[in-house]
C-alpha cells in the first residue's frame, strides 16, 4: 500500500489518499502519514483501497476520535462499494463523518470553521 499527502483547496486540510489494500500489514504506512498530517482537519480517500480489514478500520475510528478530542475535522472519503458494506455490517456508517470527495469534505469543513468563527 501506498499513501500520498496532499492538501486541500482551503489550506487547512490533509488529505491522505490510500492506495493498495489496508490491512494489519500495512498499517504502519497509514500510521507514519497520520502523525506526518498531526495538527490538520483530516480525509481519508479510500478510493484507491481495494480492502479495507478490520484493523484498518480500527484504526480508522481511532484516527476519527483523535480527531474529535482535539478538536480537528474527520472524514472518509471514496467509499467504494466494498468498504461501504464494511462500515454498513460494523454500524460505523452512522457515525463516521463520509462524503464523496475530497473537495466536498472540504467545503464542508469551511462551513463548520466558518459556523464556529461566528459563534
């Protein structure tokens, strides 16, 4: 597996594209591009992993909760038939932030920054 860091349009989103299967094997290379993106709002863009097991999942969730605790913005991105059955079977689709695209969590995230600034 393979993961490219990009940044989104706004400037203040990392966007972690994987791309190879996420498995317990492979892990250690999501986990190496999380800390690299530590301090940013988050996607993940799974579009590229054709797999996705349990432990990829976990850490997943961890990241999203991290996320959460610190205040930072969280989604997944490019769900693929596959991986939505996953989060489907494991209930986590209903409270996993997740959108099509980068660029619509993206937006998203402006909106919520922007929303809390003038609150």
């Amino acid at each position: 597996m393979e993961v490219r860091i990009g940044k989104a349009a706004s400037g203040n989103t990392a966007i972690l594209q994987l791309h190879g299967p996420l498995t317990l094997a492979t892990l250690h290379l999501l986990e190496d591009a999380l800390k690299a993106a530590a301090g940013w709002d988050l996607v993940i863009d799974v579009a590229g992993a054709p797999y996705v097991d349990s432990a990829g999942l976990g850490t997943i969730l961890r990241q999203w909760s991290d996320s959460s605790k610190s205040g930072k913005l969280f989604a997944v991105v490019g769900v693929t038939p596959r991986i939505a059955m996953l989060l489907e079977i494991t209930k986590v689709n209903t409270i996993l932030p997740a959108f099509a695209t980068a660029e619509e969590a993206d937006r998203n995230f402006s909106a919520a920054r922007s929303a809390a600034a003038r609150a």
